[in-house]
C-alpha cells in the first residue's frame, strides 16, 4: 500500500474513488506506518456493506476504504476547526496537542471488525462489540499498532479514549464522530 521508507520525504497521495485525493503529509508518517500493519491490511478482506455485493456487484466497499474515507474527513475537520478557532486558544490548543490522536483514532477505529461487519454482529452476539475489540487490539502490547503508536509519542489510551468516546474534550471525539458507518 504504501512506501513508509519515503526518501523523498513529500509525503503520499491516495487515490480513492469517493474521495478524490486522500494527502497524508510528511509530520503525519505514523498514519503510513500504521497503514502498513498487519491489523489495518486485513481490513482489505473485510467488506463494509456484508453481502450487499452479491446483489449490487458495485458495492465492493472495505474496511480498508472505509477507513482511508474516515480518516480524511477527520483532517479535513481539524483543518476547518483550527482555521474557525484561530482566535481562541484554549480551543487551539486542545486541537494542536490532540491532532494526532485523533487523526489515528479516525483511521484505526474498524481495525477490531470482523467478517461481514455489522450483519455478523447482530447475528452472532459474540461478535457484537467490534469497538470493544478495536480498543483491546489497539492497546495489546503484541499489537503492531501498539507499536507504531507508542514509537511516535502517541498515547494508545488517548486513542481508545477518542474511539470509546470517553475522551474528556468532547470536540475530538465529535471529529471523529462525525465520520459517516
């Protein structure tokens, strides 16, 4: 998928169909290497509409893409906030020190569903809580998120927090809230 051995250091452009161009400039080299691990690649696998495809050949959709979406409405939406919040730095200042977090919160918050999502989850109750399982993988020390997190300063509780919605500054979690099922 990517090239997190970038020399060139200009950052990388994905090409999506619903989203045009999807940048990850090059302080945010975390969101490369945390699309490289092994939890986010089987997201490739995992379709987002269930078995919708068999009806509608066209609805292919991942996880994988799914989250790319997610996570490009999020910096879009920090971009927008800071821009709106210039004037007021307490709110600056919570969306500077926090940027990161949520940005990763927004492209790891699918990395604990399983096969044919949410369909499986109201079939099989064992399955129900795919946030559960995101947050247990996102902290788990053998995780390679974990890794990738922890090697760029970015706290893996601080995520969980964004994605279980339990952060204490509501606006982060509303960013990555906002982001379409």
């Amino acid at each position: 998928m990517s090239n997190v051995a970038n020399p060139s250091g200009r950052g990388k452009v994905i090409r999506d169909s619903v989203h045009g161009q999807i940048r990850i400039d090059p302080e945010d080299r975390f969101l490369l290497e945390l699309i490289d691990t092994p939890e986010f690649q089987r997201l490739r696998r995992v379709r987002q509409l269930g078995v919708s495809g068999l009806t509608y050949p066209g609805a292919e959709h991942s996880r994988f893409a799914h989250s790319l979406g997610v996570m490009n409405f999020a910096q879009r939406i920090m971009a927008k906030l800071k821009a709106r919040y210039r004037h007021d730095s307490t709110a600056t200042d919570i969306l500077a020190q926090h940027e990161r977090v949520v940005k990763a919160a927004a492209l790891i918050h699918d990395v604990g569903h399983g096969p044919y999502s949410h369909m499986m989850e109201r079939a099989f109750p064992v399955f129900a809580d795919h946030e559960w399982k995101t947050s247990e993988l996102i902290r788990s020390s053998d995780s390679k998120i974990n890794e990738v997190l922890s090697r760029h300063n970015i706290s893996p509780q601080s995520v969980c927090d964004i994605i279980d919605k339990a952060s204490e500054h509501r606006l982060l979690v509303d960013v990555r809230c906002q982001q379409p099922a």
